[in-house]
C-alpha cells in the first residue's frame, strides 16, 4: 500500500525528469504499481482511512511522485455534475484540447508539494485523453472542468512539469480574461 511515506517531494530529480513509456503490455509489476497508485487516490479520500493511515487527499497521482519514472497516472474525481471519472492508465497522452482556457480559483495543489503556493495555474478547458487501462484496453476519454485540470497536472508530472511552473510570477492571480474561474 502506498502512503505519504512514499511519495517523493519537490526537489527530487525524479518529478523534474521525463517519464519514460511503459513498454506494452505492462508487467504485472506495473500493472500492481498502477493498481496501488489508484487504491492511494481512493483511500486517502475515505476520511477514516486517511486518518488511519495519515494519507494527504488527493485526487490523482502519477508514477514519478512514488519515484517511479515511467508515465502512468491514477484520477479518482467527480466532476461537476457527480460523475466519476476513476482511471489507472499506462501513458496517457493528450489528443486534442480546446482553445478556451479555465482555472481553479483556489488554486492548485500537490501531493509532493508541501507548501501552500498561491497562484492561478491556466489549464485547457476541455481534453480527449488515450492511454491503456489496467486490463490493457485502449480507452479514450473526453474531459472537461475538473477531471480535465487533474488530467492535465498529472500528464504535467510525467514530462517533468510542476503545477506552479504554468502561474505567472510576476503577478500569480494574474489570468486571460478568456479564461473560466472554475470552483472546487
């Protein structure tokens, strides 16, 4: 099981490198790193479970935050209307994303983060994501609002990019005026 033990922090050279492929089909080794990636996201948001096992919530994690550099992530979000979007993918890799731009207005955070870090962090508004489940099918699946942020920021991690490295630094709540405020 994984826990907050094994989650690298930032300033680790792992989460500032690229991932690499995961060669096709996983072993069964990755196939259990993938599998206990998307059990921490779905524990640690049961309150008694994080409790019991000090896990920080979190709505995804990708291999490189467990030290692992190959490009898998796991998302357990809902999005606006309650829907689930649960998903274990081996590389993931976005198709198409819209021009419109949207943004959390509490900001972003981390699970290798464990500062607070204020700032707008510009996202696409809508994406079509493909990658490989944990039975090896090929999925694609179209995102928007919130699913579509946390997709966004753990492909980041997978090419060495953190949420903070898209807010502007010289003004942080600086936004396009094109861009939708996005409530969590």
């Amino acid at each position: 099981m994984i826990t907050m033990e094994d989650i690298i922090r930032e300033g680790h050279p792992t989460l500032r490198s690229k991932a690499g492929e995961v060669n096709l089909p996983a072993s069964e080794e990755e196939r259990e790193i993938l599998s206990s990636m998307l059990d921490y996201v779905i524990n640690s948001q049961d309150p008694d479970k994080a409790k019991e096992f000090g896990l920080r919530p979190g709505i995804g994690l990708a291999a490189p935050q467990i030290n692992v550099p190959k490009r898998m992530i796991a998302v357990h979000v809902k999005d606006s209307e309650g829907k689930l979007y649960s998903y274990a993918l081996f590389n993931p890799k976005i198709l198409r994303h819209s021009k419109a731009l949207t943004y959390l207005t509490n900001g972003e955070g981390c699970l290798s983060v464990d500062r607070p870090f204020p700032g707008f962090v510009p996202r696409y508004a809508k994406i079509t994501v493909k990658g490989v489940d944990l039975n090896g099918e090929e999925i694609t699946v179209k995102l928007k609002g919130l699913p579509a942020i946390v997709f966004q920021h753990e492909i980041d991690h997978l090419n060495g990019i953190m949420f903070y490295d898209h807010i502007n630094e010289i003004d942080p709540f600086d936004i396009s005026a094109e861009a939708t405020p996005l409530e969590r």
